[in-house]
C-alpha cells in the first residue's frame, strides 16, 4: 500500500537524503526522516521508527534522558504496535518499545 499521494514528494526525498547521507546524522534528523518515510512505506519503516524513537529518547553524549522521553516511548510504542501483526520481527520491536516505555513510567514514578 503506498500513501505516497499524502506526502510530499520533497519531504520524501528530503528524509531519503538525511539517511543516505555519508555524515553522521542526529537522533532527531532520523527520527523526522522515518516520520515521513512512514507514511510512505509502513512495512518497511515502522520498525525503525520506533528504534529512533528508542535511541532519542536518551541523549548519549550528555548522559541524560531526553525531557519528553516518556512522549517518545509511547510514540514508539505506537509504531511498533502499528506493524502487521504477520511480521515476524513485530514481536521483538514491541518487546523492545514497551520495555523502554516502561522504564520511563518507573523513573516517573
């Protein structure tokens, strides 16, 4: 299924240059490019989104959890629970989104 139609075509080729781009790109670049690259190809990209989604919620080269880290866990929770349940990997991607979820509810206390 392509939704194509509903995306731009700049922002789909915008987000397919951020992630084939030699350099070293941020969480939060990734993050946006597999937001668009979604809604283009679900299959393909859902998975991934909801690792980026993982890795910006703690920002490594300080050390410290972002602040809407919790908002990010529930978004990737979302991805992952948005996969075809016929995907064989589904299971670990959801495992792994609300372990990470979670985690964060704990820290809230």
């Amino acid at each position: 299924m392509n939704h194509a139609g509903k995306v731009d075509q700049d922002d789909i080729v915008r987000a397919r240059n951020v992630l084939l781009a030699s350099g070293r790109r941020t969480p939060r670049e990734e993050v946006d490019a597999y937001r668009v690259l979604t809604q283009v190809s679900p299959a393909s990209y859902l998975p991934l989104l909801a690792g980026a989604l993982q890795r910006l919620s703690y920002d490594t080269s300080v050390g410290k959890w972002h602040p809407s880290s919790l908002a990010l866990c529930e978004e990737a929770v979302a991805a992952a629970r948005s996969i075809d349940p016929a995907e064989t990997a589904r299971a670990d991607v959801l495992y792994r989104a609300l372990d990470s979820c979670q985690r964060q509810l704990y820290m809230a206390g």
